[in-house]
C-alpha cells in the first residue's frame, strides 16, 4: 500500500477518534446540565404546588378569619389565575427565545414575595375576636347568667332584638384586609407564568424522544406530591390558634372543631415563601441551550442529519430556537404564530375539553377540604391531613404510573389519547356513588329542626324564637353554640333558656336551661354536640372511593398532556403550552373557585355576623343541599367533556392519516432523487473506469513497442 494512502488512513481514523471523544464529552455534559435542570425543575414544581394547596387548605380558615363568604375566597383563589393571565401569552413566546432557566429563577422570586405577602395581614391587624357568652376568668368559677332572670325584653312574639355593632368599629380596618391576600396571590400568579410552559418546553427540546415522557411525568409527579406536604402544613397549622404567642391559651374557650375556631393561617405562608425562594438559586446557573446529544438520535438518524440539516425529520418535535433574533422581529411574528396555532382543529378541541374538565376539578379541590369538613363533620385540621395522606398520593402514583405505562406501552398520539379517555371515564362512573354517601344533617334547634321535634329541616327564619327564650335579649344572628342534655345544639346559651352557667372556659356548664327540658332543669355544654355516629360509618368509604377514583383518573394526566405536545409543531410547542395555560386559568381557574363558591353559600342555613355589623362566614350548611350541589356540579361539568371529545378523536383520526400520507409522499419523492443521484453517480463511475481502461491499453501498447 501507497505510503501517502497509509498517512491518510491514519490520520482519518485519528481525527475520527477525536471526533468520538469530543462527542462523548458534550453528551456527558449535556446529559448532566439536563439532569441538574430536571432537578431544579422538580424543586420549583414542588414549591408551586406546596404554596397553591396551602392556599386551598386555609380557605375555611380565611373565611372566618376575615369573616367573607365563599364566593369571595373562590375570588382570591382564582387571583392567582389572573396573574398568570396578565403575563402567561408573552411569557410563554418571548420566554422561548430567550434564556429560559433565568426567566424561570425570576418568577420564582415574584412567587416568594407574593406568598410573603398574604401573610401580612396578620401583623397590621388586631387579634380575632369570636362570638362567645363565655368568659375566662381567671379567679372566679361563676360566670354572667346567659339569660338572666327577669330580663324580659320588649320585643313581639317572633321579633329578635336588634344586632348592635361592636364598639369601636370606626376605626377597625381588619374587614378590608383579605385585598391584601388576593393582592399577593396575584403577584404570586405572576411569578409562577414561566414555570410550566418555559420548563416542560426545555426538557423536551434536548430530551431524547422515548425520555421526554419520562422526565415531564417526573416532573409532574413531583407537582403532585408537593401538595401532600401542602396539606399537611395546612392540617399542623390548622390546630394552632391564629394568635400563638400573643394571647393565653387558657382564655381560649373553642376548640379547633369549633366553626369559629381560626388557626394559624399565616404561619404556613412565611414556610411556603423561605422554600419558593430557595427554589430559585439553581436556575440562575443553567446555560441557555443544551447541544443535542449524539445519543438522542444515533439509532435513527445519522450524525450528518442531526448536526448540519437543520429541518431534519429526525427532530421533528425538537425545537432549538431562533438565534440572534430582535425582539421587534420576534414581535412581527407574533400574531401570525397565534393565528396559525389557533387554526390547529385538534388542538382547540384539545383545549375546550381540558377547560371544561378543569372547571370540574378545580371547584372540586378547592372545596374539597370544605366538604370533608361540613359533610363528614370533620375538623379542618383532619381534613387536610387526610387530603395529604391519602388522597394526593394516590394521585401523584397515578401521574408517575401514566408516565412509565406510555413509556412502557409505548404510545402514539392515538394510543395516548385513548389511554386519557378510558382512565377519565371510568373514574367517572365511580365517582357517580358519591351520591349514595350522605349523612344527616345535624341537630340545631331553630335551624335544622324544630324546637319541639327531631325531625324535619326547618326553613323559618326566626324559628328560634320560642317560648321558652321569650323571657331573654337574644340574638338571632350570634352563633354561640352549647349541646343539650337531650343531644341537640343549640344556637347560643341564650337561645337555650339557660339562666346560669359554672365552670370557667371550656368547661362551663349552663344550667337551667328551659328550652332543654320542659322541667328547666336540664344543662348544657360549650361546643355544638358530636352526634356523628352515621358519618363515622360512612366516612372510610368515602376515602376509599376518593383513593381509587383519583389514582384511576390521573393515570391518563401525563399522556394527555403529552398529545398536548405531540399534536402541533415544534416551532409551536412553547406557544401552545403557554396559550393553554392561560386559556384554562381565564376561562376555569378564575371562575370555577367564584360560582362553585356561590353555589355552595346557597345551601347555608346559619350565617355568622361580623364583629362590626353584616353578614360574615357560614357557620353551618344544609348537607344534603350542598351534596348534591357538589358532586352534581362536579360531574355535570365532566360529562359535557365527555360530549365534546367525540369531535376531537374524528380530527386527531384524520390529522394522522394526512400525516402518513405526507410521510409516504416525502419518502417517494426523496427516494426518487435519490435513485436518480445514483444513477448519476454510477455513469460518472462507468464513465471513469472506461477511459481508465482506454488509458491502460495504451500505455501497454507504448510498452509493447
């Protein structure tokens, strides 16, 4: 062999094992920035999550503290959503342009800061104050007669006596202060934009294509188990009284099972910002872009087409972005982008879908804990808990079990599809027993039975007036509950006929109480009666159902939310993530909390009343009523869904054929120019051996002579 050829060879294969060992460099180095990416990802997905279900977990513990209705804290939870919905569409497409992981670190700053300042109004208000006729005193066991003998007052047979505001209320702000706590969950909403589209749009630009839905159910399973720890904060600060520290617990005559009983709200949300804000340290050291590794696609395609084509079908759902565009070329495009995007019929069907089955689970989470309480007879602290225990966990199982079944399974655009919708509708037909799981309403004397019968609700507004109380100034607007003898609550001491009381804070007991007893010489205890023995049966099963319905419906999360991606174009993919997102926060994140909120302040049959006069929290619902408003709500939304996926799986049906049709007709074509290259290249061969032959046979012609 030619010497110069032997050089040749040799400097080939060394340049080729350069070239090896600089690719298993950047692969190593891409593989780790990705992996520290995920991690980062992960942490700030926690963080999210820990603070959005601390926020659902302290709804009840808002609506007493600041004495507002439900439908006001639906209108603080969806602030949130309007945060993200001021920022969410330019976010979600100049955020793609730019240096993602920095714009993520940013909105998590926004999100400790906002999530500071729904604590504030704790520290700029005075202590709560809550309706009692109990007094601590701290050095006498007798207190002031609820209902003092002879103090008949001047008032008709069914007329209350008038409800006379607090002293001091001129100068009381505290009834305005929730402003502060929808102000901060905006900003809170604001600084949460970029995570979700810039994040999930990262990982599956430089994630091989078989990992990309692994990493997303990774990171959204991760989104599900940071509200375990959520609610879980949530039920230990819902046993601590809203003043620790300022007051003496010995005064405190409620306890946390108590509807006035607030605990403390704002100590969970100093917890939840001290973590948002430590989630933002790693991004700020992540590089833009990651080089696409050799190993995403090394089995298909072939060096050249991954690193010098750039449209190459090989990456057809990876996206690198534009370089060096301005940001006024980037704005020119904008509404063409929007306009093409919105022309995708698969994917507006895709969107109304997940919007209606979003209003339906987010009115159920956000009142889920609500329910538990008000149904089950639960405190808020137990509802939580058992929120974080058992429900979530099942859900985050569900998530991650998608995510490996897709991987495992192996699924199309179809298949993925398919999965969703079998997985929903079968959580929806269990969930339709939900309705078989009731408990009776409780006993209240005046509000949900008559004075003088246990059975029967009673609707008559001032039933609570009877004769047995005639002889005492009662309100008919004060919830101060005590538990008869006779095993019914009744709405205040006074209302009770009790005409003395002993014992000094939790412990005190009212005596002769007349409407107790037709001898009036019955008792009554501090706190409403715990007749929840039909609940108590029936609750173990209502978890249970919960457990199996939620793990069996979040399996189909993570494929659905990977046919959100597979079924546009790359170049399309953060728009579309960013543009579904802000669809489902304006059109179900914001309203869904307000008019299931107001659904359910209209099966309240006792409202409580704020310390400077007007109406302030529920203090007791019609638990029949609020059942079937509930769960009927709930899954009426999830049957429309259902309708309108009908249309959706004829157009993602017809988009694939026309896709393969596409695919073929490109093969031909290509595989045409190929041969004809071929061809072209084997004359040029043939051409080139003939005159060498001709040379060849001259040159032994010269020999010969």
């Amino acid at each position: 062999m030619d010497v110069a050829a032997v050089e040749e060879q040799g400097s080939v294969q060394e340049n080729g094992r350069c070239h090896t060992k600089a690719n298993a460099t950047r692969r190593h180095a891409s593989c780790s920035s990705l992996k520290m990416f995920l991690v980062a990802l992960s942490f700030a997905y926690f963080a999210k999550a820990l603070s959005g279900s601390y926020m659902k977990s302290t709804i009840t513990q808002l609506e007493r503290r600041f004495d507002i209705p439900s439908y006001l804290i639906g209108v603080i939870d969806g602030s949130f959503e309007i945060g993200n919905l001021l920022v969410i569409a330019f976010v979600s497409y100049f955020g793609a342009k730019l240096h993602r992981p920095k714009i993520i670190a940013m909105g998590c700053v926004l999100m400790s800061i906002g999530t500071f300042i729904i604590a504030l109004p704790h520290f700029i208000i005075g202590r709560y104050e809550f309706e009692t006729s109990v007094r601590w005193l701290a050095n006498s066991t007798r207190n002031p007669a609820p209902c003092p003998l002879g103090s008949r007052a001047d008032l008709g047979q069914d007329k209350p006596i008038a409800d006379v505001p607090h002293k001091g209320c001129e100068g009381e702000s505290n009834l305005s202060m929730w402003i502060y706590v929808l102000l901060g969950n905006v900003l809170r909403g604001i600084g949460e934009t970029p995570i979700q589209p810039l994040g999930i749009s990262y990982i599956d630009d430089f994630a091989s294509e078989e990992n990309a839905a692994l990493y997303v159910g990774c990171v959204q399973t991760i989104s599900v188990v940071g509200p375990v720890f959520g609610y879980l904060l949530g039920s230990l600060c819902a046993k601590i009284y809203v003043d620790i520290g300022f007051v003496k617990m010995e005064s405190i005559t409620i306890t946390p099972a108590d509807a006035r009983w607030v605990g403390a709200w704002w100590l969970g949300y100093l917890i939840a910002g001290v973590i948002t804000l430590l989630s933002a340290i790693p991004f700020w050291f992540l590089p833009r872009a990651l080089p696409v590794s050799e190993g995403q696609s090394s089995e298909k395609c072939t060096p050249e087409q991954t690193s010098f084509i750039r449209n190459s079908d090989c990456l057809k759902h990876k996206y690198q972005g534009d370089e060096h565009s301005s940001f006024l070329e980037m704005a020119k495009d904008f509404i063409p982008t929007l306009r093409m995007l919105l022309g995708h019929p698969v994917y507006l069907i895709y969107l109304c879908v997940t919007i209606i089955q979003l209003n339906s689970l987010i009115g159920m989470v956000t009142y889920k804990p609500k329910y538990i309480e008000q149904h089950f007879r639960q405190s808020a602290s137990k509802a939580n808990f058992l929120m974080g225990v058992i429900n979530i966990p099942a859900v985050a199982l569900g998530m991650f079990s998608g995510g490996l079944l897709m991987k495992r399974l192996k699924l199309n655009i179809m298949g993925a599809a398919r999965f969703a919708l079998i997985t929903s509708l079968i959580g929806y037909i269990l969930s339709l027993f939900f309705f078989a799981m009731s408990c009776e309403n409780a006993k209240v004397a005046g509000v949900t039975l008559p004075y003088n019968s246990e059975v029967g609700l009673s609707n008559n507004k001032h039933s609570v007036f009877q004769s047995c109380n005639l002889g005492c100034s009662c309100s008919a607007s004060e919830w101060d509950p005590v538990c008869g003898d006779n095993g019914i609550t009744y709405v205040s001491p006074c209302l009770a006929g009790c005409t003395g009381s002993t014992g000094t804070g939790k412990d005190t007991v009212f005596s002769n109480c007349s409407c107790v007893g037709v001898d009036g010489n019955f008792t009554a205890s501090a706190g409403p009666c715990s007749d929840k023995d039909d609940c108590d049966r029936m609750f173990p099963y209502f978890l249970a159902l919960s457990v199996i319905t939620s793990f069996i419906i979040s399996l189909g999360g993570t494929p659905g939310y990977m046919l959100l991606i597979r079924c546009i174009k790359p170049q399309l993919k953060s728009l579309a993530l960013g543009f579904h997102a802000m669809a489902t926060r304006t059109l179900a994140g914001i309203p869904a909390p307000i008019y299931f909120g107001a659904i359910i302040d209209t099966t309240c049959l006792k409202w409580g009343q704020k310390r400077c006069g007007g109406i302030g929290a529920c203090r007791i619902y019609n638990t029949t009523a609020y059942r079937i408003a509930y769960l009927g709500l709930t899954l009426s939304l999830r049957t429309v869904s259902f309708i309108i996926c009908i249309p959706g799986f004829i157009l993602l049906s017809r988009q694939l054929k026309q896709e393969e049709r596409n695919a073929l007709q490109s093969a031909v074509t290509n595989g045409g120019a190929e041969l004809e290259a071929l061809r072209k290249e084997e004359l040029v061969i043939t051409n080139l051996e003939q005159s060498q032959r001709i040379l060849d046979n001259g040159t032994d012609r010269e020999t010969r002579l």
